[in-house]
C-alpha cells in the first residue's frame, strides 16, 4: 500500500459521521429558537445554539419588536419571523429588566415538526 492510499484510508476512517440537516421548511420560513410558557411575549427559554442564543437574547427577556413589527403577543412574534426567510438578519428589540437592547439575529430554517397540529385533549372519563 502507497503512503498516499494509507494517509487516505486512514483519514476516511477516523473522520466522525455528520448528521443529516435537518428537512427544510417547504415554505421557507425563518426560525429564532425560543419557547414562551404562555401566549405573552416573555421568553421562557432559548434553546442553545440557534439563532436566538447566538445573538445574546435570554430566558426572560420580553420581545418588544421584530424587524418593525410590535407584536402583543407570541404568535404575533412568530408571524413577523416566519415572513422573514431563512439566512435573514432582523433586528429584535427586547427589554431585559430596565433597558432596551436590540440584536441582530441570523435566522435558521424553521423545523416543519412545529407546523404539526396539536394532538387533540384526552377524553373525559366519568369518576369511577
């Protein structure tokens, strides 16, 4: 075996496996990658390693503006994300305690798995 075959075989084999991107959005819609506990527009959390962490935003943080929306609520917040695409940069004002802080968040691809429609409530037993 030549030294070059070797060196190849070797760098084929120690390399880590990638993971597969994850499905696109049909729609093309951009993604934060915030939660809210309810519809209000205080971030409950920001998940690790999306757009929303990478630009600084934090748990507690209250979205005040998206690009020049206003939105009173969560699902104002998202409306005004999703009509941005993928790979956008927006500016999201927030208030964090008593200031006001602006950031420039690069919007991910929005995963196709939050389109899914909510699984319907349990039904209701009678008490034994």
């Amino acid at each position: 075996m030549s030294a070059i075959t070797g060196l190849t075989a070797s760098l084929f084999l120690t390399l880590a496996p990638v993971p597969p991107d994850p499905a696109p959005d049909p729609m093309a819609r951009g993604f934060l990658g915030v939660s809210v506990n309810d519809r209000s527009c205080v971030l409950s959390e920001v998940t690790p390693n999306l757009p929303a962490a990478k630009a600084g935003l934090r748990a507690g943080d209250v979205i005040v503006r998206v690009g020049l929306v206003e939105p009173r609520d969560f699902a104002e917040v998202v409306a005004a994300v999703t009509s941005y695409r993928p790979g956008a940069v927006v500016a999201i004002e927030v208030q964090r305690g008593t200031e006001r802080k602006t950031f420039r968040v690069k919007l991910a691809t929005r995963p196709a798995d939050l389109d899914l429609p909510d699984p319907p409530p349990p039904p209701n037993r009678p008490d034994d």
